[in-house]
C-alpha cells in the first residue's frame, strides 16, 4: 500500500483552526474557584474513571498493535489522507440540514420552486441491486413532492470507469429534451457519479447539483484491507466475479490507493454545487456492527459501517456529518426499526441543501 499522495502543503482544509484558536489559559483563573461551585470536588471524585479510561485506551492500544503485527498495518494513515492534503475546502451545513429536516419530516415544503425543472438521476452503490427495497424509499420521497425521479441502471458490481459512462449516456440523453439533472448516488455510486463528471467536464453545463450520500469518495478501509491480503483479496475477487458475476474491480475502485490516484488524475470540479453526507454509527444492533466495530478498534476510526465520515467529504463540497446513522438504514427505511432518520426525508433534505448552497470554491 502505498502512502498518500501529496497534493502540497494544506491550507484551507481545516479553517476551523482559524476561529479556535485561544491566548495561553491564565492560571490564576484557573484556580480562582472554590469548592463552594462543586469544581474541586468533581475534579477529584473523577480521579479514578480518567484512570479507568486510560487502562481501557492501553488495553485497545495493545490490541491494535497485535492486529497490525499479523495483518499489517493496511489502512493506518490512510483515513481521512484527503485532510491533510491542499484540496478544495469544504463548508459544513449540517446545523441548516438539520433544521430543514426536521420541517420536511412534518410535510412542510422544503424545496424551492425551480426543483420541478430538473430531472433526478439516481445511482445505487456497490451491490444495490440485489437488495429488496434499495433506495426505493429515496425516490419516493422525491417523487411524492412531485419530481421527475429516474434511475440510472448502472451495473452494481462493475468498475467505477464502466459505470461512469452509463451515467455520461444518461446525463446525454436528458440533455436532449432540454433539461438539466440533479444526480444522487449512494455509496460507490456517489464516487461513479463524480468520476463521470471528472472524466466529462464537458457535462458540467447539463448538472445544476450532485447530491453524495456516504460515498467513500477518499476510499475505504474495509475495501483496502480485503485488498491488501493477498488470501482475503482472492476470496473477494471470486465474491465480486462468481457469485455476483461482476467486476472485481468494483471493489479495488474503492480502496485508498486507487482513489488517490484517480482523484489526483481526475479532480472533481469545484463549481457544481454539490452535497456530501458522511456519518457514523455505534450501534451494535445496526447490520454493519461488525465492519463498524473493526475499523474502531483496528484504526480508532468510527464509520457508519463502511466509510468514514472524514473520507466522504468531497472537496469542493457543502458537507452534512451526522453521527448517529449508519450505511444500510440512509436507504432502507427504519431496518431494522432502528433509525430516527427517513430516507425520503433524508434525500429531499440533501437535495434542498443542494439547491440552496452554491459551491464552496466560485
């Protein structure tokens, strides 16, 4: 595995740093507090779980290194490499997302009135079409405020080059009635949909927005390390050709390797607005528990499941970070009745942002 690609000194990925930076702490203040107002005493009565905390962080630290000493270390260092590059900056809109949510999830209109001028093309992720009920729930919610909601029928299990020119004809074949899109991709379909774009800058003029939701558009740290073992690798190869008679390479197109140098070829243009969801999830009772709790543990890296939140923020982008929702249940309503958050709603929400926000870099 080769180490991330430097794309130069980093400048505007964390301007937060900017705003939070403080003068030296003045001790006098610090200490300027009685025991009257509980601090002291709360300070020493949690003495012994900070000692508690830092056993649990030595024990998980002596895992991982055992871990690593038998698999290697694949993905360390890796998630999240797109922070420490000089790409586009991101702006983070999940205060508003929220707020536009929570007005769509009691029937209030949220889209504004041009939304009816566009087609929206979406795109399933990796293996979407052999779930039941995959992304339905997305494009009824689109449907029912009155869209024209089309599915663009890419080859789930096919490379992210193959897919890329399905949605290239698509895209072509709106244009011809006289239409723009909004594209919408879940998963590996948000990284398909970017890479049509990048490859075809010259569609830029028919996509008014693109919508990314936890799209591994960095890559993914369960795809690398299936990859980097060369027995894991062979297993998931046969998976991807035999068993879903596809394209081995739907996978490897996922790993951090490949995107970097795809990203590094082929950046995504800045000046198509455009939305990146990225969450996470500690539920044990989600269906990614397990993938979820590895790359926890493996990398101290939370996921919801299959990407890192930190790898699905597309540079350039309108970026919304939720930390309580997982990658099955943004696509498959309340399975198993687990999520607060409503895949019609959840998508109608992305698509107002999308709509709303022009591109961060003009």
């Amino acid at each position: 595995m080769t180490a991330p690609v430097s794309l130069r000194t980093p400048t505007l990925q964390n301007p937060q740093s900017a705003v939070t930076a403080r003068g030296p702490a003045t001790p006098s203040a610090a200490l300027s507090r009685t025991s009257t107002d509980g601090f002291e005493q709360a300070a020493t009565s949690s003495a012994p779980k900070q000692r508690l905390l830092g056993l649990g962080g030595g024990i998980l630290d002596v895992v991982r290194g055992g871990i690593n000493a038998i698999f290697g270390k694949d993905s360390s260092g890796q998630i999240g490499w797109m922070e420490k590059a000089n790409l586009p900056p991101t702006r983070d809109i999940t205060s508003d997302f929220r707020d536009t949510y929570a007005q769509a999830k009691i029937g209030a209109n949220v889209l504004p009135p041009e939304a009816k001028d566009y087609v929206y093309l979406t795109v399933d992720g990796l293996t979407g079409e052999n779930w039941p009920g995959y992304m339905e729930a997305n494009r009824e919610g689109l449907r029912d405020r009155g869209l024209d909601v089309r599915e663009i029928k890419v080859d789930t299990e096919a490379s992210t080059l193959t897919n890329a020119e399905t949605i290239r004809k698509a895209i072509e074949s709106v244009k011809a009635e006289g239409k723009q899109v909004v594209l919408i991709g879940h998963s590996k379909g948000g990284n398909d949909i970017t890479a049509a774009i990048a490859l075809h800058p010259e569609l830029k003029s028919s996509v008014r927005a693109v919508v990314a939701m936890q799209s591994p558009y960095g890559g993914a740290p369960l795809a690398t390390d299936l990859r980097s073992d060369p027995i894991t690798k062979l297993g998931v190869d046969a998976l991807a050709r035999y068993f879903f008679n596809g394209d081995p390479n739907c996978v490897r197109d996922l790993t951090y390797e490949w995107r970097q140098k795809f990203i590094q070829d082929h950046p995504y243009p800045t000046d198509i607005p455009t939305v990146s969801l990225g969450t996470s999830s500690d539920s044990q009772l989600s269906l990614v528990a397990g993938p979820a709790d590895y790359t926890k543990l493996r990398y101290g890296e939370k996921t919801d499941g299959l990407v890192s939140p930190k790898d699905a923020k597309i540079p350039g982008s309108n970026t919304v970070t939720l930390p309580d929702l997982d990658h099955v249940n943004s696509t498959i309503p309340n399975f198993p009745q687990l999520s607060h958050w409503e895949p019609g709603d959840l998508t109608v929400s992305l698509v107002a942002m999308a709509l709303k926000y022009p591109p961060v870099v003009q």
